[in-house]
C-alpha cells in the first residue's frame, strides 16, 4: 500500500521521524518568537524600518557563506551530532542577543553568526529526512514539516506578540533560549547515531565540486533559481510587516503562517499529484499577486486576507522540492537541500535588506508592493526559460528517433 493510500500515519510509525519532527518544532518556535522579539528591540532602539528588517532576517544573509563552505558535511557527518550541536550553538547565541546593553553592531554580529550556522542545519535535517521517509514519501513528509511550521509560527507570532508587550523582548529572547536547548536535547535522545550518506572527509572543496555539479544541470539550476527568488521577493514583503504597523506585525505573521499551512495541506495531502505537478507556477503567482493591495495602505483586515491568501502559494516550494529530488542522486539529496535551503534563505535575507532600504527611500507600502510585481515577472520569466528548454529537448529527442527510424528504413 502506498504512502497517499494511508495517510500520515506511514510517516508516525517511522522510527525517527517523530523525533526529527519534535526537535525541529522546538527550532522552528524559538526562532519564530526570536525573530519578533528581536525585530521590535532594535526597532524601538533605532526607529529604523532597514535595521528592524535586517534584525529579522538577518541569519539567511550568512546562508550563503554556509552554502560555499560548509554543505559537504550535510552527508558527510552522522546527522543526530550536527542537529544536536547546532541547536546548542543557537541557544548561545540568542542569550547573547538577550544581554542588556548589547551594541547594535554586536547584535548584528551575533545575527549573522546565527545565519552561518544554520547553513549546516538545512542540509543535515532535510537530507535526513530524504533517507528516513518511506520509499515516494519525501513530499509529504516535508508537508507534515511544513505544517507543523505553518501551526508553530501562527502560534509563535500571536503568543510572541503578546509577550513582547506584556513583557519586553529580553524576556522572550531567553524563553527563546529554553527552547533551542530542548531541541537539542530532542535530537540527542531521540535520533539514533547514522553513518553518514557519503563518504569522504567534508571540504571546502568538496562543496565547491557537489555545488558546481548540482549547478551544472539546465533543469536543476531553474528549479533552484525557482525555489530562491519568488519566495525570496515575498518574504522581503514579510520583513516590512512591523515598520508597516508595529502594533500588528504580530497579527500578519500569523495570518501568513495560516495561509502557508493551508497551502502546504492541500499541496502535500489533498492534491494528486498529477493535478499538484501542474500548479508550481500558479502558486508562484498567487503567492505575490495580493501584496500588490498594499500600495492602497489597506485597514488591518483587508491586509490579512491578502497576506493569508498570498501565503497558500508557498505550497509550490513542496512541488519543485519533489522535482528536485527527482533529479538529483541519492548520496547527495543532503547537499543538494541544503544548497536549496541556503540559497532560499541568503535570498530571503538579501530581499530582506533590499525592502528594509527602499522602504527607508519610500514607504514599506509602496516597497512591498515593488518587490511583490518583481516576484511575478520572476516567475514567468523563469517558466518560459523552462518552457523553451523543454520544447527544445523534445525536438532534439524528436529528430533522434527520425535518424533510426530513418536508419532502419534504409
């Protein structure tokens, strides 16, 4: 019986894979009540809509020097250590962001050095994923991922906002903390120790030849390229949610993690996959079009309705992840997620940056709606590229069986 036939309860029954689930929950909360807490500290220390943004989204600007020197490891190092170890190293991190009187300049500091170290923590988690999932399960198993992100960052926002508050941010940066340590703790009792998927001692070179490879393929470099600036664009929009309104960034996040979760539902459970593997670029568009509402400064709850709605087509990231596994070995599914992960992110943090300066020349009203038109001309531009290189493989194959058959006519 196959993995659709019966549902999530294939993936429960997995060793593994309740434990992976619960530690990288505990992850997702600390950094979801993390990001809140930080982004209102440094807004209320500096008024400033680029430095707030940053604040926020800072670690995925690091992404990329994880992505060029440290993703062999994803396959190259027995999983349940990394994730272990990388939950610690957040822990500390954060309660150093929790010191009174930290410099802007330390906390920046500190912000990247997080992002450096969760470029690692993609590969190694998804990669690990990939190998425990049941034969064809992959999808929808990051789906249950996706969702229970979705649930914990709903959660986190509305709870972290309310703390942030009633409290202040210090407070909830080191519940924070508490949270890291216990998906550390998570991942050293739950998982069991693994070899690692490939063999070889991890590299900086070595990063460079699997990049370059993974890289070299037309079909593969588009679905990265896919997975990275669409989502990237929109997540720019996100960044500006609390210079937008400060009193309610708490209440769009949340709105945009309802929206990724019923997308992520309906993509990873209720969709064949006949009907879902059409609906990538729809997604994409869906997922910028409603940010463009936000040029007319709408109230709170027109706001929200867009910013839940947009949010359903980060669904079509569960579709080309599946492509991509599709077209990529077994023994380097680690790095070649990880090279998804970290790109997406160093993107994210890029559109990040960008939306918090042009919203500091503009309005973040008039950025979001900027980098969400972009987000769609990105889109379609990458799916005529993919439409041509299709059509032109189908000639070439085309003419291919012309010559034998006209070999064997003659």
């Amino acid at each position: 019986m196959t993995l659709s036939e019966t549902g999530y309860r294939p993936l429960f029954r997995t060793p593994e894979f309740t434990p992976l689930l619960l530690s990288s929950a505990a992850h997702t909360a600390a950094q979801t009540i993390a990001g809140l807490a930080l982004g209102t500290l440094v807004h209320r220390a500096t008024g400033s809509p680029f430095l707030s943004a940053v604040s926020m989204f800072g670690p995925s600007l690091a992404q990329v020097l994880g992505a060029t020197l440290l993703l062999s490891a994803a396959d190259r190092i027995p999983p349940r250590r990394v994730l272990a170890g990388l939950s610690l190293a957040f822990a500390v991190i954060t309660a150093v962001l929790a010191l009174p009187g930290l410099p802007i300049g330390a906390v920046f500091v500190a912000v990247l050095a997080q992002g450096l170290v969760a470029a690692l923590g993609g590969g190694v988690r998804w990669g690990l994923l990939n190998e425990i999932a049941p034969e064809g399960g992959y999808l929808t198993a990051r789906s249950v991922f996706n969702m229970t992100h979705g649930l914990l960052q709903i959660t986190g926002y509305a709870t972290g906002g309310v703390l942030v508050a009633v409290l202040s941010p210090r407070p909830v940066l080191l519940l924070a903390v508490l949270l890291h340590a216990s998906a550390a703790l998570v991942a050293r009792v739950g998982l069991t120790v693994r070899a690692p998927r490939a063999v070889g001692r991890p590299s900086i070179a070595r990063t460079w030849r699997t990049n370059a490879l993974l890289w070299s393929s037309r079909p593969r470099r588009l679905l990265y390229l896919g997975l990275w600036l669409p989502n990237g664009l929109i997540v720019g929009c996100e960044a500006l949610f609390v210079s937008y309104d400060p009193d309610a960034a708490g209440t769009l996040f949340a709105c945009g993690a309802l929206g990724m979760l019923a997308g992520d539902l309906a993509v990873g459970r209720l969709l064949p996959p006949a009907v879902r593997g059409r609906l990538a670029t729809p997604l994409l568009l869906l997922l910028a079009a409603p940010y463009a509402v936000f040029v007319l400064r709408p109230p709170l709850p027109v706001a929200a309705v867009a910013v839940a709605v947009a949010s359903v087509g980060f669904g079509a990231s569960l579709v080309q992840q599946e492509r991509l596994m599709a077209l990529t070995p077994p023994e380097l599914a680690g790095q070649a997620l990880g090279l998804h992960s970290a790109g997406m992110l160093t993107l994210q943090g890029v559109s990040a940056a960008l939306a918090g300066a042009s919203a500091q020349l503009t309005s973040p009203e008039t950025a979001m709606t900027a980098l969400a038109l972009a987000s769609v001309v990105v889109t379609l531009t990458l799916t005529r590229a993919g439409s041509r290189g299709a059509a032109a493989l189908r000639r070439v194959r085309g003419e291919g069986d012309g010559v034998r058959q006209g070999g064997e006519a003659g």
